[in-house]
C-alpha cells in the first residue's frame, strides 16, 4: 500500500543533482508480521531520478547528475509532463519475491530559459536589384528564428547590425519574437540602392 498518493511534483528543468522531491512510504498491507517491501522505479528511462532507501517501507525520490530537460521531445509531446512509476515487491521471508504493485510518479517540467533563438541557415545571400521599392520585402530571403523555450522565456529581439554602409537601409519585421517566428527583410530608403 502507497501512502499520500497520487504523487505529483512541479520540478524545473536542470536542477542540480541530489536534490530530494519526493519521499515515498509504502507498507506490506497485510496484518501481523509484515514483510519487507523492495522500491523500484519502472519506465524511467531518461534517467532523471534514482530512489534511495530511507527507512523501512520508506525511499527518497532524488535527481541524478542528468538534468531534466522540459525540451526534451518526449516531455514536449505531454505538454511538459513526465510519468513514470514506482514499483513496490514484497520481499518474502523465503527470499522470494511476493505481489507487486505499481504506482505513477507525475513530474510538471517548469521551463527555464536554457535555450537561444537560432536561425534556420548560419548565413543568408542573396541578390537584388537596385529598383526595389520602399517597403518590398526582399525577394527570395526565407529567415525563420526558434527559440525551444516556452513562453516567456522563448522571447527574443530582432535587430538588423550595421554592416558595411546598411543602416537605414532595410528594415526588419517583426522587431520581437517568441518562439517560432518567420522574418522579413524590408527595404526602409530605396534611394540607397544605388548600384
């Protein structure tokens, strides 16, 4: 028998090693002398968490030296939830093992901003012609930017640098993202292309 279940904890992503979340009771449900109970996680398979025996029918639930990472594809998939289970074997007193019983450990993966907004090519080239109007988009310039965190910590600022004589002559839209976001180039002073 599980005691204080259902289990669920809100973690953040990359907590340090060795760090407590969750202490685990169980107890042979039977009456007069008990057996022992031996604790095992089952389908934890990213290797985030290890118990560690505290007592009697009695475990810790602890991070390893793998840090929890929310953008993990998995946790992704479950909305920034990860279930695995906790799996208590009674331990006979002719060395055998007796009935088992499994209960769900439910971790909330909290987001940290861990992550930086990348591009999807190192470089863009392109060529245009001089006649471009104000306003037009530069032509054939695909430039989308990801940032894998979520939500707030996903944020970025769009800037265009200075590059060789360039301020003032493009413009970028939008000038703030957030997560995935699709860029576009725009001529600001057309009487600047001047071949």
């Amino acid at each position: 028998m599980f005691y204080g279940e259902p289990y669920t904890v809100s973690l953040q992503e990359n907590m340090e090693p060795n760090i407590m979340v969750l202490a685990v009771n169980v107890s042979d449900g039977d009456f007069g002398d008990p057996n022992e109970i031996i604790m095992t996680l089952e389908k934890e398979k990213f290797g985030y968490f290890k118990l560690l025996k505290s007592g009697k029918g009695q475990a810790q639930l602890v991070t390893t030296d793998k840090k929890i990472d929310r953008e993990n594809q998995e946790i992704l998939d479950n909305g920034g939830y990860y279930t695995f289970y906790v799996k208590a074997t009674e331990a006979l007193k002719n060395h055998t093992l007796g009935d088992s019983t499994l209960s769900a450990i439910t971790i909330m993966v909290q987001d940290i901003d861990d992550n930086v907004a990348e591009f999807n090519k190192p470089t863009f080239n392109l060529t245009i012609p001089e006649n471009l109007e104000k306003g037009t988009a530069l032509p054939k310039l695909s430039i989308i930017v990801n940032d894998k965190d979520m939500s707030v910590n996903s944020r970025y600022n769009l800037t265009l640098s200075n590059v060789k004589n360039s301020d003032g002559v493009f413009e970028i839209f939008p000038q703030f993202g957030e997560g995935r976001t699709q860029v576009i180039v725009k001529v600001k002073d057309s009487s600047r292309l001047d071949y």
